[in-house]
C-alpha cells in the first residue's frame, strides 16, 4: 500500500515526520534510486527506499516505559569528550528506541522509548496537548497565592505565558512541600522557572506521566516493555485531529499575524 514517505520513514524508526520532511527537502532519501520528493508516495513493501544510501527496514515496533534518574542525559549519545551517561547506558536492547520527548539533566521519571516516529511526532506535538503529570519536591511550603499563580499561569523570562495547570498540594515535607501538577505543554525547564519565578525552589521533580502512560512501580534506573493495553491506550489518545490553541494564545497569534 503506498503512503507517504515522511509516514514511511517514521514507521521505519528514521525520524519523525518533521525531520522526515527535512530528510526529504535535503536529498538525502530515494525511491529506486531516485531522489525523493516531498509529499511524494512509496510502497515500503514494494519500492527500495533508502536514507544517505542506506536501505530503511520497516522493524517491529517497540515501545518501552523507563524510569531515567538524575544525572542522566535524556539523549542517545552525549557530545564528544562529555562522559555524562545517556538512556542508551540504560537500555542494552538490540533494537533501535528514540526518547519520546526530554527531561533535563537534574530531573528523574517517566520516559517513554519508541521506534514508532508517527506516535512520538503525535505524542509531543503541541497541538495535542496530552497531558504530563509531575511530582514536584518544593523548598518552601506554598500559600494560596503562590498555588493560584502556578494554576492561572506564570509569565517566563522569555516573555511566554504558561498555559493553565492543574496543581495540588500532596503533602508537607520538612520545610516544604510535595506538589503534583498537571501540565499540556512542555517548555524547557518550564516547571522549574515556574517554581523559581514565585519563590519556590524546586528540589526534585519526578514525570510520573505522560499521556495515557504512568510510570508505576519503575524504580530509577529500571524499564520494562508496554503491555498491549498500554500501547492501544497510548494509539488511541493520539487518533484524531490536534486541538485548536486555547483562546489567549490564539488571540497572540492573530496579532502576531496582524502586525506582519
């Protein structure tokens, strides 16, 4: 069945879709030993299609819950002379994964591993906003104030406004507090400059969802295989179209394109 080559080369565990589309744009992928066009369609079953000349495989697709700890980068491999240990210190699986989505270097949770670009594109496209659940280790204990704020949005020091969240407080914890917080969008360290921006340091911060996925009973360091309910729950949140902005945001947008 023919069907796009961007759809194609996600399938294949290449890239995602977008960075298929720039593997297309640049010349690198052909199709019988022609070069590719963008929105062009293959066969995979038929038709040699192949990556800077390297044939793709269309391998079993695999899906793998992993708990990262701190200190470990979320990458596959670290830049040359960085000796920090990655996920692929974590896993000594034959099969080719890819780390849906990051946390930094100081946080710890739920990470998902996939060959499966098409769901990876879907699960950390913004437009989707599926959902990523924290535990948050605050230094100090927060008012009502400091919790409204988190709730309604803080505006970072790039000027973004965060997006509605849900948060509530689990428990005390010496002079601070244990926090769970619900977040639909994914700036980079966005809850840590959150936390900071209002007066509240974090001290750890554990992902311990994403998505339909939860981490369970994953002890730092450990992973396992989805189960076939996890993978189809996970499939299933990703059908569909991308949910339209929510209204402010919208309304930024539309200016910004007024203005242009």
């Amino acid at each position: 069945m023919e069907e796009r080559l961007q759809k194609i080369l996600a399938q294949a565990g290449i890239a995602s879709r977008r960075a298929a589309e720039e593997l297309i744009r640049a010349g690198r992928v052909q199709v019988n030993g022609i070069v590719a066009t963008l929105g062009q369609k293959a066969d995979a079953a038929r038709d040699r299609i192949t990556v800077d000349g390297a044939p793709i495989r269309l391998e079993p697709k695999v899906y793998i819950a992993l708990y990262k700890p701190r200190k470990v980068l979320s990458t596959l491999e670290a830049e040359p002379g960085d000796r920090r240990r990655t996920l692929r210190d974590l896993l000594p699986i034959p099969e080719r994964v890819y780390p849906v989505g990051r946390l930094d270097y100081e946080s710890e949770g739920l990470m998902l591993m996939t060959n499966d670009g098409d769901l990876s594109q879907r699960l950390t496209h913004p437009s989707y906003g599926h959902p990523k659940i924290y535990r948050v280790l605050v230094a100090r204990r927060p008012d009502e104030e400091q919790m409204e704020a988190l709730r309604h949005g803080v505006v970072l020091s790039d000027g973004h406004r965060t997006l509605p969240a849900r948060v509530e407080m689990e428990k005390p914890f010496g002079k601070g507090a244990w926090l769970r917080i619900e977040l639909r969008e994914g700036k980079k360290r966005q809850i840590r400059e959150m936390c900071t921006l209002i007066g509240l340091p974090v001290v750890r911060l554990i992902r311990i969802g994403l998505g339909p996925l939860r981490l369970g009973t994953l002890k730092p360091g450990e992973w396992r295989y989805l189960s076939a309910e996890e993978i189809a729950l996970l499939q299933k949140s990703t059908r569909g179209r991308p949910n339209p902005p929510p209204a402010h945001r919208q309304r930024t947008q539309d200016a910004k394109r007024t203005s242009r």
